[in-house]
C-alpha cells in the first residue's frame, strides 16, 4: 500500500496542532485540511474531536467528491463541503484553514471587508481582505456547507486568489489557503495579527485611510513579485 495517506494525515495532522497552538481557536473550532492532488484526496480534521486528543491517524481521508476514503474512519470536520468546494475550484491551493480567530472573525461578523491600512498588511495581502455577502436562507436549508463555499468562489470571481489568500464569509469567519497545510495555517495567523491592527488603527482613527497604491504595491512585490528581494532568495 502507498504510503502518501500516512504522510497527508502526519502534515494535515501537525498543521492543525500548530492552528490551536496558535491561539486562534477556543474549543474545538477550526479545522485544516491538505490535499494530495496527483491522488485526488484530502485530509481533514475530524469533526468535534478536541486538538489535546488528536492524533494522526485520526485526520480523515475523503475523496474530491466528498466521499470517505475508509469507511471506518472519524466524521470529517462538518466543513469538509467548503474546503471541498475551494480545492475543486481554486486549483493551485494545497492547503486550507477555518478558524473563528476573535479579530477576523468580529470582521466578518460586522459583514466589512479588513482594509489595507500599512506595510505589515501589504506583505501578505494584496489590497482589502474581501468579505462575503451574506448566505440566502435557501442555501443555508439546503447545502449549507457546499454553499458557504460557494460564496467564497463567488467573491473571487474577480480576484487573483494567489494574492489575496483569504476570504471572510459574512457572519461566520475566515478562510485561508496557500501551497499546503501548513501555509495555508502561516496565513491564517497573519490574517489575524493584520485584522488586529487594522481593528486598532481604526479606533484610534476612525477616519483612516488605506494605504496609497505605490506603498502597497512595494511592500507585495517585494516580497511575491516576479524581482522579488525579500529574504536570501535561492542558490
């Protein structure tokens, strides 16, 4: 038997011990997930089970189409459909976290978008973190979870998911991504800290403006742009 389901759950399994060491989750909210794409499979974090008693086996194998891989494993996380609905849709994503972090999530909850007030939010967000519209009542009686996916597809109809790796749905929270779990962890503890300052920078301004194009397109491009310089780069 191949071994790459041990190896996704031991990534998956070690990314969502670091989500709670993080202190973004209270209980057991918040989930991760990471994908092998070459076999079509994900690994999620099982539904309702506190971090303390993770263990690796544990994480839950289940196909793009939503099905088990092993019949006898945990229930997956209940928001296995949206992170399903992400990778069926943003194709280049490894890896994706849901946390209810208490700075993004009270974004979403106040149905605002986080703006891109500063350097510290510009090198790692392209602009505003996008919130969701609200979800119909139609969708939450029906596929609820799929449909929260949705929305968050819908949102990047228009943008470039590889710069903005995050999303808030409206009323609930966030949603990262990035090239595997544990990235996709790194940009949910950003997301915080970054939702943090700009909840401060508003309350000491409440006017504030963001910040100016040259600025922000200095602090991304440096960092992701194709003449990158940030960091010791490769030999």
């Amino acid at each position: 038997m191949k071994d790459y389901p041990d190896i996704l759950k031991q990534k998956v399994y070690e990314a969502n011990i670091r989500l709670s060491k993080s202190g973004l989750v209270t209980g057991t909210f918040g989930n991760v997930s990471g994908i092998d794409r070459k076999e079509g499979i994900i690994a999620i974090k099982p539904s309702g089970i506190p971090y303390e008693d993770l263990r690796p086996v544990d994480m839950v194998l289940v196909s793009l189409d939503g099905k088990k891989v092993d019949k006898d494993s945990p229930n997956p996380s209940s928001d296995t459909a949206t992170h399903l609905e992400l990778y069926n849709n943003l194709y280049s994503i490894g890896g994706v976290t849901h946390s209810h972090s208490p700075y993004a999530a009270a974004f979403a909850q106040a149905k605002t978008a986080i703006p891109c007030l500063g350097t510290t939010h510009a090198d790692y967000f392209y602009g505003a973190v996008p919130v969701t519209g609200v979800i119909e009542d139609s969708c939450i009686m029906g596929e609820y979870e799929k449909e929260t996916g949705k929305l968050i597809v819908e949102t990047f109809n228009n943008r470039d998911h590889t710069k903005m790796k995050a999303c808030l749905v409206a009323c609930h929270g966030p949603f990262t991504w990035g090239a595997d779990a544990d990235s996709s962890v790194e940009v949910a503890i950003m997301l915080e800290y970054i939702a943090m300052l700009a909840y401060r920078s508003i309350v000491i301004n409440s006017s504030v403006s963001d910040i100016k194009k040259t600025l922000l397109d200095k602090h991304y491009l440096r960092k992701h742009g194709k003449d990158a310089y940030y960091g010791q780069g490769e030999d």
